[in-house]
C-alpha cells in the first residue's frame, strides 16, 4: 500500500482561490502550487508594483515550505512564472536576497499574462 | 546499476506525437507528458470549445497515470497551460469535478499558444 | 538528519547568469536549471538560428547532467519553453537526433520571449 499524498496546509500563506491545496507532500517530496502576490490573509497585490509582488510570492512560497516543516534551504527546484522579461533582474535580486547562501535550481518563463493580473507566479519542489 | 527509466504506454490515451513517450517512470515517480485535448485515438478537439478540451486533457492524464497502474489520487501535481486567463474558472471548476475530493498540488501557466492551435495543454506528476 | 542538497556544477556549460546553480541534486534527483543557448564559455547564441539555439541549449542540459555523473538516458522528463510555437517540428527532430533511442516524458510550452531574445528555454529532471 502506498504512502498516502498528504496535503499541506498553512495559515501563513493566503488559502487556495481554487481546487488546489497549498502543497502536497509524496514519498518525501514536497510540491508547492503556484503561488500569486497574494497576502496570507487573502488581500491581493496585483495593483502593486512588481517587486512588492516578488517578495510577497516567495513569502508565500517559503511560508508553505515552513508549513510542511522545511526550511527554505531544502528547496530543490524554483519555476518563476513573470508577465515581462524586463522584470528579470528586479526579479533575481530580491530572490538572491531572500534566499541568500542558498541556491535551488531555477527556470524563469514569461508569460503572457497571469490571473487577476499579477506579475508573478512562483511554483517550487522542495525534499524532506 | 540504477534502476531503468520505465516508459508508461497506453492505448487509452493519444499516441505521442513526437519524440517522447506518454510518461516516464523513474524511483517511484510518475512523470506525464505535456497532454493536449486529442482523443485516444488521435482524433483532435481542437475545434471544439475550452470546456471539451479541458475534460480531454484531463482524461488523458488520468489514463496514463491508470496505465502505470495508479489512481487518479496518486497525482501529487498536475501544471496546467491555458491560452487565455479569462478560462480560469471553467478550467477550474472541470477540474474539480474530474477530481473530486482529490486535490493535487496546481499551478496554472497562461501561454500564448499552443501546438496545432490547442486551448489548454495539462503535465502532471504522480506518484506510486 | 535530511542529506543536503547538492549543488551540482561543471565547466562543460555555462555558468549561471543569476542566483542558481546549474541544477540541484536530493534524494537521488537532479533538478537542472533552465538552460538557454550559450556556449559553456558564456557566449551567446541569441542571435542564431534556432536550431543552433536548440542544439546548443541540449548540449548544456546533457551536460550539466552528465556534470551529476549521469548519462542523458537517466533523463526522465525535459520542459521545452520555445518562442514561437512553428519551431515545434525542428525542435523535435533535432531533439530525436540528440537523444537517439531515449525518449523521456516532454512538455513543449510556446511563451511570449525569453531572457535575451533567446528562442528556447530547456529544464530537466534527472534521476540517479
């Protein structure tokens, strides 16, 4: 009988907007759902500019990875998701300052657009 | 000697179209092939309106998962690309009526387009 | 105590142009950053046809996962972001002729552009 998946859930990142569960957690590997510039409490920052939203989507991310009892160093593997290349050297200082001596494995893709109009979308794997 | 990577084949979802094989299996984990909205037998949608697509898309991933001899709640990620934010909703709400109590770990990526004029193309992990 | 992960790196492809390594590798899976088409000496193939792009970018994920000790048929799953969803056809001949008789799972994602003006973006999962 396999491991069940077991779904990881946080208060300190905002709540799914749909049929998703913050992370999920399989065989020790722990698979964050794109996170939007969105607060834990739900508020959205769309409107605000994209470093703001840089920052806000890696709390988001990180706080998950917490949730599931991981620090951030256990992060294997970011996809940045970001509505204009242009954004890509704010987008890597802030990410280079929150991760600090820790480098995951990393994949920056434009996108045309993103829901609700945000800037960003921050998928992660992170290992037990 | 490591174990092999194991290609998943079935005859219950499209033929790859190109130089990949329906999924992978390696150390457990179940990697599904990017899936466009084509019938089993090779027959494409296309044409047909997001909603049809996204329940073809859907029931392809969910074959070939069945054809590594998994369930569908063995699916710990699924990432989803969808040519034009404004099907959020009903991607979304096919989605869960697909999957039911299960909630996979999600991200959705809006592209620009996708081969042969697809709306919606879906990638999923499991695990066994 | 978790095993670390492992930064995997090489002089056999490019260094990282921002804050990650070239991939990552956790229990036993290798996580190879998004690879673009830059010669291992850091230059620039934006400006080449992309089939050179596609070649070049292949090089480096084969590379970089040759770098963890691993031969390209440990490649489990490749993500292909093009610009321009027309490069499929070349993109998959030239991805046959590299990888020969292994076909790992695949998922080929047109975006809007790349870092640079490149035309292809490729990521990998490896596994030991």
């Amino acid at each position: 009988m396999p491991n069940s998946i077991k779904a990881i859930t946080t208060q300190a990142a905002p709540q799914p907007f749909g049929h998703y569960v913050q992370a999920t957690e399989a065989a020790g590997v722990v698979y964050v759902s794109g996170q939007l510039a969105a607060r834990a409490d739900g508020a959205s920052l769309a409107d605000q500019p994209f470093e703001i939203q840089a920052r806000q989507a890696l709390a988001n991310i990180i706080a998950i990875v917490d949730g599931a009892g991981l620090s951030r160093d256990r992060i294997a593997k970011v996809t940045a998701y970001i509505v204009g290349v242009e954004y890509w050297p704010a987008f890597n200082a802030i990410y280079a300052d929150v991760f600090g001596a820790h480098r995951p494995a990393r994949a920056v893709v434009p996108v045309p657009e993103l829901h609700h109009g945000y800037l960003i979308e921050l998928e992660a794997i992170a290992v037990r």
